[in-house]
C-alpha cells in the first residue's frame, strides 16, 4: 500500500540542480533539475512547472552552486525567499474550492438543520468536539479549529466546547450558530430518546494527539468508528489535523487531501484554517469597537505587522521587519500605506513608529488611552503566568483587539520575530485576513503573508524554528542555506506538516520526535512507509471512552 497519493516524485530527491539554461530563450530563466543523493534513480520527472526560479536574481543569494562536471551546476540548499515562490500562486482557487466544501459541509451537518432531524435520524448522528482552554490564543483556537476540520473529514457536526457555560474566550469571540454546544447534543439526545428508543448510549471516544504511543490518528480508520462523539485532544497547531495525510488508510486519507490538499503539492495550499474562522467566529461586540475606533471608523489596514519579541530589543529585527513593509508597499505601488502594528512589547512599537513614519500611516491600538471610556477594562482573565510570557505586559484582552485588528488587512500580513516566526498567532492573522478579503467573486486575489527574518537568525539557516507548529519548522532542516541575508518571503497560509516538498527536510529533533509516531523519516523528510505498517500492526489497540450522559 502507498501513502499520500501518486509515487512520491521527490522520493529521492536531495537537492536540486540548477542548469544555466542558455537554450531557453528567456533571459535568466533557470531549469530546476532534481538530482539524487539517495541510490534511487528516479530523478529528472521531478520538475515541477511552479518550481521553477522565475526571477534569476534571486539565486545570487542562495545556496552555492558547484560545479559537478558537465558543466551542471547543482544547489545544495536555498534560501527562505526562494522557498516560499512555491507560494506564489495557487491558494487562491483552492481555497475556493474549499470554502464551498466547508458551506457544504455545514449545510447539512450544521446545527440548523441536524437539530431538527426527526428522532430516528438525528439518533444516527456523528459529533466532533473541538474543545480549548484559555491559554495562549493561538494555540487554544487551533484546538477548536481542528475539530472543525476533523468534523468536515469525518462527515459528523461539530460541537464547542463550553467551560462552566461559557465558549473559549466568549468575551472577546462570538461563535456562529453552525456548531452545537454538548449541553444541547444531551438534551437533544434524551429529548429524542436516544438511549431509550435505539438504544444508542452517548458516549465520547477520545484520542490524545500528544501520546505517540496511543494516539490513533495514523493507524485507525476514523470513519469506522461508532461512537456518537469524538474527541482528539491537544491540537494546538495547524499540524495535528494533517497528520491524517499519512494514515495508513486510504478512506482518511483522501478525506484528509480533499480538505488539505496532497503534502507533495505545496503550490496549492488551500486556507483550510482562515476560511473555518471566516464562518466560525468574530469579534464580541466591545472588541470590533476598540478595532474600529483604532481605524477611525476609515478605511481597512492596507498591511498588518506582526512582531513577537518577547522584551527583545533587537534593532536587526525592527530593520528587516521595516525593509519588509518597504518592498511589500513598492510592490502593491501605494503612495503612503496604511499599516497596523501589533507586538507583545511596548517599546517596539514606538521604535518601529518613529522609524516609518515617513512612508507609512502608522495605526497601534493603544489600550491606555482607549481604557478610558471603556468597559472591556473589566478584564475577565484574571493575571496568570503565561500572559506576560506570552503577550508582553498589556492586558490580556488586548491580544484579542489587536487579532481582529490585524486581521483587517488588506493587502499584506508580515511575520516577524526576534527568535521564532510565523508562530500560531501570526498564521491566525494571516489566514484569517486572507480569508476575509477573499470575494466570492472569480476574481484574483492579491493577498500575501509575507516572513521577515534578520540575517542573524539565519546564520544557521532556518535550525532555529524548532518549534513544531511553526510554519517555517518544516523547512528547517539541511536544505535551507547558512548565512543568508535579510529574507522577506512568501509564507504559505496553511503550515506544512510533512516534508515532501522540494526544499523541505525535517531537523533531528522531529526525525526523532516522528519516529515515536512510527514515522521514519529520511533525512530529507520522506517516510517509510513499510515502516509505519508494522508500526500500526503492531500498536496495542485502546480505545478510551468516557459516557456523556451516564443515566
Ligand atoms: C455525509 O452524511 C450524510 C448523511 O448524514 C450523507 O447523506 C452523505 O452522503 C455523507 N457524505 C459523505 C461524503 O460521506
Ligand atoms: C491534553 O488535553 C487534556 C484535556 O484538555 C488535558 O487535561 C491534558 O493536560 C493535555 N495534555 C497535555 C500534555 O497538554
Ligand atoms: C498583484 O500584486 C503584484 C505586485 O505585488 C502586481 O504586480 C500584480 O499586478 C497584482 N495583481 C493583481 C491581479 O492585482
Ligand atoms: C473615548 O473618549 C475619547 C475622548 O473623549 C473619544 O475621542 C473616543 O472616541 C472615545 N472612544 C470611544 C470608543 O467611545
């Protein structure tokens, strides 16, 4: 049996050879040819269209090309710019294409209609929870996002989690009405008698995504199982729903490429994530005033910057994050673009204010002198450690006025950090954005998520976005290059979780963290998949349930 859909083409593929192409007519196109380290030979085919380097300037910066006889030149590495051009284009159709599955999805397990089924019918019925705690936000939403993504795959209805009666973040989040709450599923199931007349107990199979040794998430057809409800806990990234991509059965697996698209083909990354926002949630009502009063009730953001610092004063990375917004407003030919800034650290923003003000119309929400007049100061949430970790000293609530803020971007969202980018919270920003300014219409879309990194974090190419639910941590591997410049590069609105595209290759902390998953990962990222057959045959089978309604 093979996973993931047509015989790997990059099976083999190490690296990537780039041949002067003087037959061609086009001046400085380049070929990508693929060459093999491995002893495999299946090599030349693997060329893709969408690979190929349209802008020949761009190599002079990427990884060093070697003469290998015959006048080939090969590229051993490239940088984070010549990455993401696989980003270019494509999301566009295929995040159409998916937002008419999700509406689909929705019209016929939503809540409106599924409540309303008669008792033999709704009795049959399939949940998905997606449940989040109140911690770090974009770690909690991707949980109920991936239930949300689990429930189109697996043809059930989604439930929200509720803590003592009240939805994740609900005083800063409205949640629409196509998911049902568990207090509703029980009553609906005693009120149709369930239990009583079909004999159908409401039980809830669970599944922890963080215990390799017991998750089922690559070994076991979820589209078998009977229980009325499931739920796959500690989801916190884009990643765990696409871990479906690799499961060892065809059924999960095509539900997980129709939702995802094929892990091979990074120039078609649908915005899965951003377009199950769009029809999920927005902003409480308090919220969307402090947003609209930062925009003077005028016109959207054109760019949003997102700059995680965690106190760091780091002039390199204001610098690159500056130079970012420059080549982004040259490229969109504004005069004078409007661009939000949102950071965890205060001196930041003043830094980045005085340093652009010339150029660009500066918006930051300011939550001193919006508290004023406002009673979101009644911060709910009480002071707990990880705020201050995590979003700087402003209150909590600020968090959420300035996602909703920033996700008002028109144009561009730049990712920028002085450590780790493209973290959870950025990837929210960006896909929701995308999603927001994405018409129903056939028209193109000109939306980009752009990476700022300062040359100092690439000293050692990408090795420093260790963090799993990064959206750079699938390139961070030995194909990007040591010692690149400043980068400002398309950044992909759904994060990768494997590593079948050409440049990417996994670092060793995830070779050895999948192995626990029993996935064998290459050092250039492709599994064996003989390897996780014997690993799924010879798992101890578990099933964990807990009772919904124990009467
Ligand atoms: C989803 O479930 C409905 C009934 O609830 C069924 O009519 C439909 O065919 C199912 N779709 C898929 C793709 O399984
Ligand atoms: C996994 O999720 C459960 C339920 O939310 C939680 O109690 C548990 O602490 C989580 N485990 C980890 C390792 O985060
Ligand atoms: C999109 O933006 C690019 C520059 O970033 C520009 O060259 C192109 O014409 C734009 N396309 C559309 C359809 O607006
Ligand atoms: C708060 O008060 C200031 C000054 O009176 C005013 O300009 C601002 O619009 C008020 N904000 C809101 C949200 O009412």
């Amino acid at each position: 049996m093979r996973l993931g859909g047509p015989r790997r083409r990059r099976a083999s593929v190490a690296s990537v050879l780039l041949i002067g192409c003087a037959i061609c007519a086009g001046i400085g196109i380049f070929t990508l040819a693929v060459r093999s380290l491995d002893p495999s030979p299946e090599i030349a085919e693997a060329v893709h269209p969408d690979l190929l380097l349209k802008d020949a300037s761009s190599q002079s910066s990427g990884g060093e090309e070697v003469d290998s006889g015959g006048g080939e030149r090969r590229k051993s590495c490239a940088t984070v710019e010549e990455m993401g051009e696989v980003f270019r284009d494509g999301f566009f159709t295929e995040s159409l294409r998916v937002r008419e599955l999700i509406r689909a999805h929705f019209d016929l397990n939503g809540a409106a209609r599924v409540r309303g089924l008669p008792p033999e019918q709704f009795c049959k019925r399939g949940f998905v929870l997606g449940k989040a705690s109140e911690a770090g936000f974009g770690n909690e939403m991707y949980k109920v996002l991936t239930g949300a993504a689990l429930s189109v795959m697996l043809n059930r209805s989604l439930i929200i989690g509720q803590t003592r009666g009240k939805f994740p973040f609900g005083d800063y989040i409205s949640y629409s009405d196509v998911a049902f709450t568990l207090k509703e599923v029980k009553h609906l199931w005693r009120h149709n008698g369930c239990r009583k007349k079909y004999g159908r107990q409401l039980v809830m199979r669970i599944d922890d995504f963080v215990k390799p040794l017991k998750t089922d998430v690559l070994c076991s057809n979820w589209k078998e199982w009977k229980q009325p409800i499931v739920w796959l806990q500690n989801t916190t990234d884009a990643v765990a729903a696409q871990f479906f991509l690799k499961n060892k059965h065809s059924d999960m697996r095509n539900a997980a490429s129709t939702l995802f698209g094929h892990p091979e083909s990074l120039h078609l990354r649908p915005n899965v994530y951003g377009e199950l926002m769009r029809i999920l949630i927005s902003p409480s009502q308090e919220v969307d005033d402090a947003v609209n009063w930062v925009l003077r009730n005028s016109e959207d953001p054109d760019i949003s910057l997102h700059m995680r610092m965690m106190n760091n004063r780091s002039p390199r990375a204001a610098q690159a994050a500056i130079n970012c917004i420059r080549k982004a407003t040259s490229n969109l030919q504004l005069s004078k673009p409007r661009v939000v800034i949102v950071s965890d650290t205060p001196t930041f923003v003043k830094g980045i204010i005085s340093k652009t003000s010339e150029f660009a119309e500066i918006l930051h929400f300011d939550h001193k002198v919006f508290r004023g007049n406002i009673s979101l100061s009644a911060d709910k949430l009480h002071s707990l450690e990880f705020r201050s970790k995590d979003w700087g000293p402003a209150p909590r609530w600020v968090a959420f006025v300035d996602f909703f803020l920033a996700s008002r971007a028109k144009h561009v969202v730049v990712s920028g950090a002085h450590r780790r980018v493209g973290t959870t919270y950025a990837q929210l920003i960006a896909a929701l954005a995308a999603a927001n300014n994405m018409g129903d219409g056939s028209g193109g879309l000109n939306f980009s998520f752009l990476s700022s990194f300062q040359s100092n974090l690439l000293a050692g190419g990408l090795g420093n976005q260790i963090g799993w639910g990064h959206v750079w941590n699938r390139f961070a591997g030995p194909l990007s290059c040591r010692g690149q410049p400043n980068q400002c590069a398309l950044t992909p609105f759904l994060p990768p979780a494997w590593w079948d595209g050409l440049w990417q290759s996994p670092i060793p902390r995830d070779v050895k963290r999948l192995a626990m998953y029993g996935i064998k990962l290459s050092g250039f990222g492709t599994i064996d998949e003989d390897h996780l057959l014997s690993f799924c045959n010879s798992k101890k089978k578990t099933v964990r349930t807990v009772p919904i309604i124990s009467d």
